[in-house]
C-alpha cells in the first residue's frame, strides 16, 4: 500500500514537473508584446500608446527601433495616420536630428519625398495649395537661396521666373484659347494674328488700338455697361496690337530708358499679351490711374466678367513686369474667379490648371 502512493506521488511530481518546465519554456518564448515593450524600456503608458495607434504588422518595425522617445511623439501628433506608420519610421531613421512634425506632415503629403531632407522648408511647401511635386529640387534651391515667404518660393518657381526672364523660351500653347500665355518665357509667332479681332466703337472705345477677340469684347463690353450704372466711366485705351506694332514700340523705349528700363514695363515683340487680343489697357496708361475709383472698381470687380489685372502689385518678381493698374485680361469667368480668390497670377494659374495636367 505504501509502495503504491509513493509511486503515484512520484508520478504526479514528474507530471508537475514536466508540465512547469514546458509551460514557462514556452511562456519565455511566445513574450507578449506589452512584455516586450517593457523590456525595451518603454514605459506603461507608452506601451498602452503604442498598441493603441500602432497595426500589428507595424510591431516587428517597433522592436527593431528599440527604445525611441520619438517614437512617442510621432505617435502622439494629432496628424499622426496609422497608414503611413512604416513610411514615417523610414524617413525618420534617414532624419533623426530633424523635427518630428515636420517629418509627419511631410510623410503625409503622399509625395515620395524620401530622397529629400526633412526641413521647415519642405514641410511648408507641402501643404500648399500650389505646390507642384515635379518642382520640388527648385523650390528647395530657391527657398534657401533667398528669403522669401513659401507661396512667394512656390510662385517664382512655377512661373519660372527663378530660371530668370527670357532665359528660356517656348512658344505659347493657342489651343489653350482665352487662357494662352504669352509672357518672358512663351511668344507668339511674327504673324500671329487672330481670326476673330472686332472693334471695339462708340463710348467703350478712346484709342487707336480698337479691336479685340469677339468673346473678350463682349465681356468688356458688359464689364463697362455695368460699371456705368456704379458711376464708374471706363473705356479701351489700347487693346491688340501687331507684332510690327509692338516691335516699334519696344525699339523706342529702349532708345529712349536702354534695354534693361525697357523690359520692366514693355514686353518684346512676340512676347507681348497684347498681341494676343485678349487684353485692354482700360483709360489711363500710366500710375496716375492707381488709387483712382476707376481703378478701384476694376480691382474689385473685373473678375466678375472674367478679367484679371495681369500685372498687380507685388507680384513683379513673378510677371516679371512692374505693377500696371490700367492692363486687364481677359481668361474667362472660371480662371478669373480663381485667380482673384486665391491672389495668384496667370503665370502660377496656367503652371498648376494647364501645364500640370
Ligand atoms: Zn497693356
């Protein structure tokens, strides 16, 4: 009887044994991940963090970075988007010294920009409205080169004005209609004349240089009924001019100011818009008009009959021409609207809409 129980005894020991050794042989092995953090050092709230915004595919990528405190702060950003969890670790990995949300916002914005630094610079450029992601090496060289606010960066760039003023030279695209180009980078042909120039008569019209695309003239037309019942008395001054035309005119400005005066506020032949039919010096050509309520009314109004002022304040690094208050337009009522609202020029309009798509 004895011998028996001590036998049981023995085997339930044995049992016990076996089963302990399995159990934390197995245990050691299959650590759960809270476990793991916490072995890397992370504290319980950041573990707790960690599970809560990190994927379980993503958790081999965790344990491999060890104990990382920005880590943390990446996953504590409010822009913080667990799809790009992999993408944020990479590029950190290449960017450790840099800030994190720049990082984040930058990882965000979808482009790949792994090859680029993490900067202020980029991380601002990216949530432009107008940025463009094959124009990024510029916008960086730009940007640091000079010290400039980032939509001022962006704009340069776009409108290749930072490649500098007839530096390089394509001809303007005529397919894009009320929306061709025609500035220090993109000329019209010696002949180009267009097929469907009317005069403009009667009270819309006091200079020698009458006639306009039928489309914009309408749109003139309107836009001076309608200032009229502001009080406001508005009229063509000059409107389209030959490529012969403007080729005097720029041979006498530089004979009279030398070229360098000249290309600020006359365009070459063959690069200017007025060649196009589509725009108007409307009343006073000269600086007199600014501040005028003529020149007012136009500011707030003319995008309504889809005009812009083709060459505003501030903007003459970008046109490459000094402010003129008198030239409008015409592009029609969509590309108007938006280059009102969002204060840009045809130059950035015609980068981002047209040229790229
Ligand atoms: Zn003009």
């Amino acid at each position: 009887m004895g011998k028996k129980v001590l036998i049981v005894i023995l085997i339930l020991l044995f049992g016990v044994t076996l089963f302990s050794f399995f159990f934390f042989l197995n245990k050691d092995d299959e650590k759960s991940i809270d476990e793991l953090l916490l072995d890397k050092g992370y504290s319980d709230n950041e573990v707790a963090l960690i599970l809560s915004k990190v994927s379980e595919n993503d958790y081999s990528d965790v344990l491999e970075l060890g104990y990382d405190k920005s880590l943390i702060n990446i996953l504590s950003s409010a822009e913080y988007n667990e799809n790009n969890f992999s993408n944020y670790i990479e590029y950190y990995m290449k960017n450790k010294d840099s800030n994190i949300n720049d990082i984040i916002t930058i990882v965000n914005s979808g482009y790949d920009l792994s090859n680029y630094p993490a900067s202020s610079l980029l991380a601002s450029l990216v949530k432009e409205k107008y940025y463009i992601n094959d124009n990024v090496a510029r916008y960086l060289d730009y940007g640091n080169s000079h010290n400039a606010d980032v939509k001022k960066v962006i704009g340069m760039v776009n409108s290749k004005a930072d490649l500098g003023f007839y530096s390089v030279s394509y001809d303007s695209n005529l397919n894009y209609n009320n929306l061709v180009l025609v500035n220090k980078f993109f000329h019209l042909k010696e002949d180009y004349i267009p097929s469907d120039l009317v005069s403009l008569g009667g009270q819309y019209n006091r200079g020698a240089n009458s006639r306009m695309r039928k489309e914009a003239a309408d749109a003139l037309m309107k836009m001076v009924d309608a200032a009229k019942l502001d009080n406001i008395i508005l009229y063509n001054a000059s409107a389209f001019r030959t490529y012969d035309y403007q080729e005097n005119l720029y041979n006498k400005y530089i004979q009279r100011d030398g070229q360098e005066a000249a290309d600020k506020y006359s365009a070459r032949p063959g690069y200017s818009e007025h060649q196009t039919g589509l725009c108007s010096d409307l009343n006073v050509i000269d600086d007199s008009f600014e501040g005028t309520d003529e020149a007012n009314w136009l500011l707030y109004n003319a995008y309504k009959y889809g005009f812009i002022l083709r060459f505003p304040k501030g903007k003459e690094d970008i046109t490459g021409y000094k402010y003129e208050p008198w030239h409008y337009r015409y592009v029609g009522l969509e590309a108007a609207k938006i280059i009102h609202d969002d204060d840009i020029t045809l130059e950035e309009y015609y980068a981002y809409y047209i040229e790229k798509n």
